[in-house]
C-alpha cells in the first residue's frame, strides 16, 4: 500500500488505537474506583453494625442488671453475664478491624469498668434491696449500704451513659473517617476519566487535522481534476490541474493528460 491509501490507513488506525489505549486505561481505573468504593461502604457497614450489635448487648444488660437489683431476679444472671461476654466480643472484633484502635480505648476503659460495677454489686451475696440505715435516738445518723435502686442509678447508670455516649463516638468517628476516603475515591474518579477526557481532545484534534489533509490533498484535487477535465470537454482548454498533486492524485492527472494526448492522436 503507497502513498494516499497508507497515510488514510496510518491516521485512522492511529484513531483505533489512541482510543482503545483510552478505554483500557479508564476500564482499568473504574475497576479500581469500584473496589475502593465497595471496601469503604463494607468497612463503614461492618462499623456500623458493630455498634448496633453493641449498643444491642449493652442495653440486654441494662436491662438485666435493673431486674436483678431492683427485684433479686436471680435468672437474669446468666443473661447479665452472657451480654457483657458478647459486648466485650463485639468490641475486641472492632478493635480487631479498626484502622486506628487507639480510638476505641476510652470505650474499652468504659466496658471494662461497666463489668467492675456491675459484677461487684449484682453478685454480692448480701446485697441489700433497700437502704440500711443506722438510726440513733431522734434521727438517722447514716446510710450502710445502698438499695438496688440508688446504687442503679448512681453508679451503674452513670457509668452505662458514658459507654453509650463511646459507642456513639465510634459511630460518629466511623462517619468521620470516611472524609478522607471519600476525597481519595473523588480524585480516583478524576483519574478514571481523565484518560477518555484526553483521548477525546486528541480525537478532536486528530479529526480536525484529517479534515484540513483530506480536504487539501483530496477534496481539491479531485475538484479541480474535474473542473479542468469539464473545462476540456466544454471548451477544448488544456487540461491542467492548478493544484498540488501528490502520489496517485499526480499519478492520476498524468494518465488524463497522456489518455487527451492519445485522443487528440487519433483524431
């Protein structure tokens, strides 16, 4: 293949492949948004349910907790017990999958002292279920020991409000962290589509210089071949081609100038 038809050739093919280049590279970089996007909503789901689940177990055992010291409910032990275990589960597998765990410290703590307050009141043999009060003479002079119902709400609530509010600060912090991942995904979707934006400004390009080389290497020629070929036929002028011709466009005003030469021969 020479000249017009291998430059036609070279310049379409270059097309093909400047935008198969393009969508290979965008396919892959989506690829790699969808992953990214599908870790984070996982990581933020799994989060999220981490803190359902605990929220879930801290308030069966507040519940139970309340049953045993306000009624001596002894059957709910065994629910108080299993609770906090699945409480303190739950909150080893998000310390477990945490990107940073020292956020979950302050809840830590908080558990851990949940478990303290509540283990050395509810299985106490002698708890008391109302206040003992030592009374001498004509008053009260102090309170022995607490009732189920002070002591629940004045040291077990206390200390189950401040785990709720941590477990809440988990949920928060969850949705916080996912700014920074959430920018990371915005600028992966500008690289994404970066490369199409490129290879579509290229393809302008291209087309347009295609159209400016067709037009003037083509177009013009074969215009003004027929217009001097026209020209001949109508008013017997000389054949000649007031353009820039190259390869078989040349070629071919040569062959029509020897094919009138040989007519006028043989008339």
């Amino acid at each position: 293949m020479k000249g017009i038809g291998r430059r036609v050739t070279i310049g379409f093919l270059s097309i093909v492949a400047l935008l198969f280049a393009s969508g290979v590279i965008s396919l892959f970089e989506l690829s790699n948004l969808s992953n990214d996007t599908e870790t984070i909503l996982a990581a933020s789901r799994r989060n999220l349910e981490l803190a359902k689940d605990m929220l879930k177990f801290a308030h069966e055992h507040s519940q139970a907790t309340l049953h045993i010291a306000l009624f001596d409910d002894h059957t709910q032990h065994d629910i108080c017990r299993r609770s906090m275990s699945d409480l303190e589960g739950k909150l080893a597998a998000a310390r477990s999958e945490a990107v940073d765990a020292s956020r979950l410290d302050s809840l830590s703590m908080t558990v851990s002292h949940l478990r303290e307050v509540s283990e050395s009141y509810l299985f106490t043999p002698n708890r008391v279920q109302a206040d003992t009060l030592v009374v001498a003479g004509d008053g009260v002079q102090g309170v022995a020991a607490l009732s189920g119902k002070r002591w629940y709400d004045e040291q077990y609530k206390v200390v189950y409000d401040e785990m709720v509010d941590d477990i809440q600060n988990f949920m928060t912090h969850t949705h916080s962290s996912l700014a920074p991942r959430a920018e990371q995904l915005n600028k992966n979707a500008y690289r994404s589509v970066a490369p199409v934006l490129i290879s579509l400004v290229v393809m302008i390009a291209i087309v347009l210089m295609f159209y400016y080389f067709i037009r003037i290497y083509c177009v013009n020629p074969i215009v003004k071949m027929n217009r001097a070929l026209s020209d001949y036929l109508s008013y017997r002028l000389p054949f000649n081609v007031k353009a820039d011709l190259r390869d078989e466009f040349k070629q071919l005003a040569d062959n029509i100038d020897k094919l009138i030469g040989i007519t006028k021969q043989n008339r």
